[in-house]
C-alpha cells in the first residue's frame, strides 16, 4: 500500500481518539479552556449523559469573530507560540486540538462574544464535512459552546458508551475536581433540566474548606489535617486525612500539579508512602493536595489526556511531599514505624514506568533501608564533605521522570540526602546511637581475646580480656572510641547533609550571637545554619552521622553545651569535641550494644587497642571469693 497524507476529518476522528473517550472527557476540555479564558462562572448542562447533548456556558473572554474559525481548526491555539512556552506551559490546555476533535464527532456550535465586541457571533461544524457556518448570534460577554450527537457519525465509538447514569458520574466526578481545584470559580452542573451540583466561588479560608466539604464530605474535613509548607519553589498545601479515616475505594485521592488535576504515580506513591503502615490492608488514603512549582520544572505535555506529568528532579519531589506528609502526621502524633524503603525507590526509578498499584513500605526518616543485599550504584552516590563542591551529577537514560537534566540544586540536595556512606562514624552513630536492639547474630563477631560477659548496671561490663576477667566502664570505653574516630574527621570536616526541609528553631539573643561568632566551627562540624531574626535559626544542613538523630533536640543540645562552656572559659577545640560525644553517647547498654562498640576497635592497631581496653577497665580479683568457696 502506498503511503498518503491522510484527510483533515480522518486525521481528527483518530486525534479524537486519545481526547474524546466519553463524554466526560469533551467536559473536562471544555471547561479547561473556560478557565484559561478567565471565567469565573461556568454552567455545565449535560442531556442523557452527556450523549445527547453538552453544553457549556462562561463569562471568560470570549474569542473575536474573525478567529471563531480559526478555533475549530486542528493545532489552532492562543496559549502558546514558540518552542520556550510549550517548555513552561501554564495553562490548562494548549495543544489546539480539543475543538477540532470534538467536532469532527459530534454536531458543534460555537457562540462568543469578546467584551470588546458588538455582537455576538456563531460557528458551527458538523462531524464529516468540517465546514464551519459562521452567523450573528444572540449572547453575552462569554462563550458558549454546545455539542450535541456524540459520535453520531462513528457508531463502533458509540456502542462503547455506558448507560447515562454511568457517564454521568464520570461527569460529575471531573466536575468535583475541577472544583476542588479552582475554588474562587462558581460551577453549576445541570442534568436533564435539573440542577445537580453548585459550587458557589468561595474568597476565604472557611469558603474554602465548606466547598471542600461539600464535594468531599464534612467526615474528610473533620478527620483532616490541613497541611501548608513552602520550601524555595515548591509549595505543597491541601488536606491529608488521618489513617482513620481510610477508605475502603479510591474516591477521594485528589492531588494537583499547578492547578492541574493528575492521577501521576508518582504523586500517589509519595503519598502512599507516608500512611506507610498505618493504613489497615485493602484500604486507601484520602487527601486533597496541592502541587506548585515553577512551571518550567514540570512538563505536562507527556500523557494524552494530560493525567501525568514528568518533573525534572522526580526524585526530589517525591521526598519533598513525603516530607511534608510524614511531619503532618509527626505534629499529630500519629507515629510509625522509623525506617523508609528506599531501596524500592531505586528499583522505581531505573524502571521506564512506575507499577499501577501503589507500593506498602515502612517509613519515616530519610534513611535507606535495604531489604536485598544489593543496590543500584547509580542512585546511591558518596556524600561529598562540608569543604568540597557538591559534585554528584545525577543521569538515568531509563529514568521515567527524570528525562532531563535537573537542577544542581535540586539533584545536590536529594544526592546529599539519600546516599549511603562507608564512613565508620556514620555506622558508629547509626548503630549505636540509637541503640538498636538486635539478634545476637546481626552483631560483627569479636575477637576471642575480648569477650562480654555480663552487664553490669548501670553502664559497666564484666568482660574477658587475654583470659583475665575486667571490669570495663563503658561510657569512657565509647567515649574514648569516639574521641578516636572524631579528632580525624574534626581536621578533615565532616560529612554534611542538606536538610530537604529547613527545620527553624528558636533561642536566646545570647545564644545566637554565640552561633555567629562561631559559624565557622559548627560549619567544620556539618551545621549550616542562618539567623533568621532576633529570636530563631534555620539549619539547612546537618552531619550525616547524625541522620538517625532529631535535627531540633539535638542542635540544641550542642548549642546549649557549648554555650554554658563558653561562659566559663574560651571553648577550645576539644569542648567541640566533648559536646559532640555527649550527644552521641548511650544512655544504656546491652549485650549487643556492648558488642558493637567491640566491633568499632577491630581495624586497629593490637597496641592501641590494649590501651583502649586497659584505660576503661579495671581488674577483678576474685581469688578471696574463691578461697572462701573451697
């Protein structure tokens, strides 16, 4: 078969193949261009389900008579004209097809009215010949547009609609969305000449959340928490309901991109990951959120009815909404489990699409979490040090959301926080910091010249050392690995990592003076921080052996130690040092704890070891005892 350009009118039936799926669909593209037209009321009236007939009234700004044909055209639109506006696309609809698509299946007259114009004026086409008839019209400052016969000249399209009550409740459910998403607009949904839905525009705070209750329910508001965080570009607002209210069906999962309404994956999987284990099995989370960014960051131009979207830095996105998510929950003292699966993340993004179905893990805090003994090297990069240029340059050719090259910024600030180091103070910290309470065989096998042999309360150790039985303190034996391990990297600078989100924190006069008399220092120990005012500092980026602990509780720790020192004597380097240790320290020890620290001394030297172990202990003789005993 040879090949041909094929007509206008077929070309436009196949395009209003991917626009036109039901009626539903001609609604949402309709009212999109209402909106990006400026009106700020909008009547919606759908016949038999919108199969007989559609129609759509504004109060926008209308389109001029000598473009009323030109608007039926295919490719014909006023949103964008170079390549640089389809790269920060801020309107609803832009790529001229809609009008031309539903008309070429449908029976379609268009009536508008600039203000600026005398009259008003009507175009109309009609399915095969796509002949537009323009005449005067009757109408006000707006457009209407009315379509009537819905793929009444594709019958194989026509058989595929379901009964009028189904295509109805599509309809309305685009109608809610759309409402929930532009909440100073007034929409009336009419059905057979009977009113159906009417949101009225709302202009304040209580507006707003009465309309929200009145298409999601005055139980999802009551069960809500209404969330709202700004963090450079990116501007994350809405209402998160509390695990206890789950659904039992995905009806109520809203989430918007820039005013646009979007079923993306990865939207829903941050979200999803934040209920995390809180949600009972079989059930779903119900949100209504809000996504603003700097247009130029998203393209929306990748699914054909505009349902997804690809961020330039996915990655970092998807943690930012986390975020947010997780600390609402936090606030609420909703708590969960403490670990985020970021090894699914990895397998995720390597992939072309994101599973259909949202993913179950357990997560709180931005640590990595393996479950398989191997990771995707080109998602985990080293931490750069505090002195270094943020080096790491992020590139996936399979990545699905990241198909251009993000900011360095944004792949710097996600890189810093999510990798993985080898650092052995960073596994001191995490794993003994925090205390962890494990199986016996988690814990690295010691030497059989050392060996624990029973605690001692409160924080001593009996243990077997070259057969000789010592009492060993294990504050100082910790205190003096620490002080090994620190004064290095004390010289060298630690490793920082930036906050996702700048966590402000409030002190005295006095103390913040001390902080910026000592910016230098505490930016050698990983701190970066900014005086905000007189009263409060933001940290922006903290020591990634520290990840495990509270940023506030901790900062405050060191700035409330180093202070109190400072007012005594001049702190020197090793009251730098000594208030980093405080913190690090145990408060109890157990059998495996007490094994970990062994662990820490295995790489050096027998020497220095001896002297670790003979410093922090004393010997026990118990020859009396046994001379008693015999």
């Amino acid at each position: 078969m040879s090949i041909e350009i094929l007509p206008a009118q077929l070309a436009n039936q196949i395009a209003a193949g991917e626009v036109v799926e039901r009626p539903a669909s001609v609604i949402k593209e309709l009212v999109e261009n209402s909106l990006d037209a400026g009106a700020t009321t909008i009547k919606v009236q759908v016949e038999k389900g919108g199969a007989k007939r559609i129609k759509i009234t504004d109060n926008g700004r209308g389109i001029a008579k000598d473009e009323l044909s030109l608007a039926l055209s295919r490719h014909a639109t006023s949103k964008i004209k170079t390549l640089n506006d389809l790269e920060s696309i801020s309107s609803l609809g832009f790529r001229g097809e809609a009008l031309a698509s539903i008309s070429s299946v449908s029976r379609l007259t268009l009536t508008s009215k600039p203000a600026d114009q005398e009259s008003a004026w009507q175009a109309s086409a009609e399915g095969r010949d796509m002949v537009v008839d323009i005449k005067p019209a009757a109408h006000p400052n707006g457009t209407t547009i009315d379509v009537q016969d819905l793929f009444f000249n594709t019958p194989a399209r026509r058989k595929f609609l379901r009964t009028d009550k189904t295509e109805f409740t599509h309809i309305e459910e685009v109608i809610k969305r759309i409402a929930l998403a532009c909440l100073d607009v007034t929409f009336v949904l009419i059905h057979n000449d009977k009113i159906i839905r009417q949101y009225r525009a709302a202009t304040s705070k209580a507006q707003y959340t009465k309309r929200v209750a009145q298409i999601c329910g005055q139980k999802f508001i009551d069960h809500a928490i209404e969330v709202e965080c700004v963090h450079d570009d990116l501007h994350f607002s809405g209402w998160l309901a509390k695990p206890s209210f789950a659904r039992n069906q995905n009806d109520l999962c809203y989430s918007y991109v820039n005013g646009r309404m979007m079923r993306d994956k990865l939207i829903n999987h941050a979200i999803r990951q934040a209920y995390s284990d809180l949600l009972p099995p079989d059930t779903y989370p119900a949100f209504v959120l809000f996504l603003t960014l700097n247009h130029r960051d998203v393209d929306v131009n990748v699914h054909p009815a505009k349902h997804e979207v690809r961020f330039h830095q996915g990655r970092y996105i998807h943690d930012f909404i986390f975020s947010v998510c997780q600390r609402a929950f936090n606030d609420e003292g909703i708590v969960q489990s403490s670990l985020i699966d970021f090894q699914h993340i990895a397998q995720e993004e390597t992939k072309t699409t994101v599973p259909p179905e949202f993913t179950e893990s357990k997560s709180i805090q931005y640590e990595a979490s393996y479950q398989q003994p191997t990771v995707d090297q080109s998602y985990i990069k080293p931490l750069s040090y505090v002195n270094e240029a943020y080096a790491s340059q992020y590139s996936s050719s399979g990545s699905h959301y990241n198909s251009a090259r993000p900011s360095a910024k944004g792949t710097d600030a996600y890189y810093q926080l999510m990798s993985n180091t080898t650092d052995t103070l960073e596994q001191h910290a995490s794993r003994i910091s925090d205390n962890l309470h494990t199986d016996t065989n988690y814990v690295n096998q010691v030497e059989a010249d050392y060996l624990v042999l029973h605690l001692v309360q409160p924080n001593c150790a009996l243990i077997l050392f070259h057969q000789e039985l010592r009492l060993l303190s294990l504050t100082k034996f910790e205190t003096s690995i620490l002080t090994n391990q620190l004064t290095e990297k004390w010289e060298a600078g630690f490793v920082s990592q930036p906050l996702l989100l700048p966590v402000k924190i409030h002190s005295e006069e006095s103390q913040l003076e001390f902080l910026e008399q000592n910016k230098h220092s505490f930016e050698r120990l990983g701190i970066s921080f900014n005086v905000v005012n007189n009263s409060a500092v933001q940290i922006r980026q903290f020591p990634a052996f520290l990840r495990n602990k509270d940023v506030s509780s901790s900062f405050l720790h060191l700035l409330t130690t180093l202070f109190n020192r400072n007012e005594q004597k001049p702190i020197e380097d090793k009251d730098w040092l000594l208030a980093l240790i405080s913190l690090l320290l145990q408060d109890t020890y157990t059998i495996d704890s007490a094994n970990i620290l062994f662990s820490q001394i295995q790489n050096l030297q027998s020497d220095v070891k001896e002297k670790l172990l003979l410093l922090n202990s004393t010997p026990v003789d118990l020859t009396s005892e046994l001379n008693q005993l015999m």
